[in-house]
C-alpha cells in the first residue's frame, strides 16, 4: 500500500471527501495519522518523506521546490 497524507485546511476535509470517500481511500491507502494543516505537515519533514500519495483541498500547500524537496517520494497528488 501507498503512504498517503491528508494535507489541507481542517474545515475542507468534510467538505470534498465525504464518510464513503474516506472509508475507500483507507482501504487502498496507508493513512499514518490524521489531516494535517499544510504548516503543521511542513513541520514534520519525517511524515513528508514517507508520502507518496498526497490527498488535499483548500488549504493545500504549495507544491514548490522546498515541499517536493521533502517528499522525494511524492507520486501523486488528488
């Protein structure tokens, strides 16, 4: 299983990945942890580093040079 990370505002969550949306994701996903707010996921490089799947919204962080530097592994982003 791909390690995945929710990344984005804590009020967006329920808003764009409904109860059966997340229930799916977490069968197909290893989803270490709860959402994470985009400066608290930048203060846990270890987590970024581990990701390979990024699920986000609202609130996404930027994807710059400094983010992809610490989440070598990233794969995807939904």
């Amino acid at each position: 299983m791909k390690n995945a990370l929710y990344i984005l505002d804590p009020g967006a969550l329920d808003r764009i990945y409904g109860p059966a949306e997340r229930a799916d994701l977490a069968n197909r996903l290893n989803l270490p942890g709860p959402p994470l707010a985009a400066a608290d996921a930048l203060a846990q490089p270890r987590r970024l580093a581990e990701m390979e799947v990024l699920l986000t919204g609202w609130g996404a962080p930027r994807l710059d040079a400094r983010f992809l530097e610490l989440a070598p592994r990233l794969e995807a982003v939904f």
